[in-house]
C-alpha cells in the first residue's frame, strides 16, 4: 500500500502534534519538512526520523521537488496565508493552524484556492475535537439546553505570553484575542450551532507589555527563532462582545497577562432549559422538580490532549475521501475559518474606533 506523504511547513512547537498524529496512522507518512530556521527542521528532522535529503529552509521549494499529498501549515500566521495557498495550488490538501490567518481577507484567499484546485483545507480548530466538546455538542443536540441567548467565554492567562513572534503584530497579527480567543470563540460560535455574526463590540489594552519585569520561578515553552528579533507591538488584554444574526450574544475576555488571581479558560453556554458549562467540566445548571439544581457527569470530561489526534486523523480521512470522490463533511472547514476571522477582525476594529463594528 503506497503511504500519503505529508509535509510539516513550520517545524516549532506545535508541529509536533502534527507529527504525531501523521505517525500513529499506518497509512500516512511525514515525507518532508521545512522551516525558515533550516538548523530546527534539521534537529526536527533527527527526532522524528526523515531523511535530511527531505529537509528545506523553503516551502515553495519543498512543493515543488517532494510533491507531497497533504501539508500541515504550522508557521507563524503571517506565512498561514501565502504556505497554504501554494500548498494547495500544488496540489495538496491543507491543515492549517488557528487562527485561519492575519485577517479575513487573506482567509478568503485561502479558501479560494482549495475551491479552484478542489482541495481540503481544515482549519486547526482542535478544541472541536476535544471530549468536551462532543459531550456538550450532545447535550445541546438532544434539547437538555433549549434555545442558546447568550455565551461567555474566557482565555485569561495571568502571566502567560508565549513569547518572540506571539508579541509582534506583523508575525501574528495580534495578541491574546487572535492567539487564545479565536479558541474558545470558535468553539463556542460552534456549539452555538455556528450562528452568522453580524457585528461587536471590543476593546484592547496594552498596559502590562511582554513582562520583562516578572522572574520565571519555572521554564515554560518560548517561540525562538535563529537570527530574528520580534517587538511587543500586540495587545496584552481583549473583550468584546459578539452579536449574532439570530439576536445572541457571546461576550469574550482573553489576555496574555492580567493582574488577576489566576488564569481560567471557562465557556458557558445559557439556554432557556437549562445553562451548559463546557469548559473546565461539562455540568448543566437547572431544576429538577422544581428546585434549582446543578449537575455534574460523573465520569468528567475535560478537553483531553488526544484531541490533537483526533483532529489530525479527521484531517486525513477527509483527504481521502475527496481523493476518492467520496462526500465528506469537513468538521472545521476553511468557510468557518473565515468566519471566525471575520469576528476577529471587527474587534479590533471596535478597539480602534471605540464603536461597535458591522460584520457584513
Ligand atoms: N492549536 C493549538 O492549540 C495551537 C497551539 C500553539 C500554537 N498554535 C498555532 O500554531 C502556529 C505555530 O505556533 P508555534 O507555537 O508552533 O510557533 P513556533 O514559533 O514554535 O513555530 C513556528 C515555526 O514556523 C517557522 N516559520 C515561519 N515562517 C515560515 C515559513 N515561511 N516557512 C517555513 N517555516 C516558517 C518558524 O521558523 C518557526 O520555527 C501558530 O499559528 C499558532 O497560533 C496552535
């Protein structure tokens, strides 16, 4: 049986999960690999067992002698945009990291060259693949939640900004609002059913900058990359409010550093039966017999880490199947990532101009 060869365009700290989900399917390879920074690709290339020959500091080049039949995009946003079209225009179905890209006009672009070349193009939308994700999404499904009006939705770190292009707009596009809330805003907009927005309202703060004042009492994971410097030019806190089409709202606060007590990452959902948490734990706030009552699964289920898997081996069952001419339903496709990045967009601008902005 002739493997699907993939390639790793960005071989930094995400790209391994990639990996490691293109390894644990026995009829996919990881073939090729690239990253500006030629001496990472090369140690990257030394752990997970490709041949150096396969190694390239250039993408188009990578596409152009390997021909390879999917690509995971795992670069800094920036290149999200320019990797995945000539990834697609030659040839390949594409996966590529959240957010989709800068802004939506580049996602746009995107999309259009996987519709011309008929390919996939998944968006790294992993938090749908988690656990709690599918028990929630069953949950609101099977009417235990009746109609969703309003959602919150938070990625607060209190001292958690990861570090070299994460801070510096022109690599990534912005801060916490376009690396931490496109995850939890993405995810909710989708169990909400992925409702159309039609505008928000958002503000952006920059007080507390990279940090460099805070002592690390641990090692944590820092973006580098050989011979760049990257400014702090990002945002180190967002909120904002997202209206939809159908009349709800979800309100999002998301920072890299705040001075808060500590960190959360909760999603809840509040539906006329009943309110739904999903995240740190899936439990539903009602009544029972008439008296307020809370309920917890008891068998929990956060969002587990073989979400990353699950997403990856989604990600190649739809390639193959589109090879095939099977029909397939892309479960994060690149229409939503525009979407997503649309929302992202009219944030920032509300932040700018200090009104609500419109979604058209
Ligand atoms: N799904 C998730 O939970 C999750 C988690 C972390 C990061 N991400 C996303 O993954 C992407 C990468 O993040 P990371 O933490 O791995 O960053 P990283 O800095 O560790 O790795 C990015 C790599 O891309 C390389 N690169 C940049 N431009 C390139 C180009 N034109 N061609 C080839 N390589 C290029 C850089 O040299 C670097 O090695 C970002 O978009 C980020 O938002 C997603």
């Amino acid at each position: 049986m002739e493997k699907i060869r993939a390639a790793i365009i960005g071989t930094g700290g995400i790209s391994a999960l990639h990996t490691e989900g293109y390894r644990k399917l026995p009829d996919v390879e990881v073939a090729a690999l690239c990253d500006i920074d030629l001496d990472k690709a090369l140690a990257y290339a030394d752990k997970y067992g490709v041949d150096r020959s396969h190694v390239y500091a250039d993408f188009n080049e990578m596409l152009a002698k390997e021909k390879p039949d999917i690509a995971s995009v795992t670069t800094w946003n920036a290149a999200h945009a320019p990797a995945a079209i000539a990834a697609l225009n030659a040839g390949c179905h594409v996966i590529c990291e959240k957010p989709m890209a800068m802004n939506a006009a580049e996602a746009r672009a995107m999309q259009d060259a996987a519709d011309q070349n008929g390919r996939v193009l998944q968006i790294g939308f992993v938090r749908r693949f988690g656990n709690d994700a599918r028990v929630a999404l069953d949950m609101i499904q099977s009417g235990e939640v009746g109609d969703i009006y309003y959602a919150q939705a938070h990625y607060l770190r209190r001292h958690g900004f990861p570090g070299g292009w994460f801070g510096d707009k022109a690599y990534s596009g912005g801060g916490p609002l376009i690396d931490l809330g496109v995850h939890v805003i993405d995810l909710t907009r989708y169990l909400m059913g992925n409702p159309k927005p039609v505008s928000a309202f958002g503000a952006a703060f920059r007080k507390l900058g990279s940090r460099p004042d805070i002592k690390r009492t641990k090692e944590v994971y820092t973006s580098t990359v050989k011979g760049r410097k990257f400014d702090f030019t990002v945002e180190d806190l967002t909120t904002a409010m997202i209206r939809f089409e159908n009349g709800a709202i979800l309100t999002v606060e998301c920072s890299f550093d705040a001075n808060i007590k500590s960190g959360s990452g909760d999603i809840q959902l509040l539906g006329t039966k009943a309110g739904l948490q999903v995240s740190p734990a899936v439990e539903l706030y009602t009544n029972t017999n008439g008296y307020m009552s809370n309920i917890a699964l008891t068998d929990p289920v956060p969002f587990d880490g073989d979400a990353f898997n699950r997403e990856i081996a989604h990600f190649v069952d739809c390639a193959k199947a589109a090879n095939a001419g099977r029909p397939f339903t892309c479960k994060a496709p690149g229409t939503d990532g525009i979407v997503i990045m649309q929302i992202l967009d009219a944030i920032y601008e509300s932040a700018a101009t200090g009104h609500e902005a419109i979604i058209k």
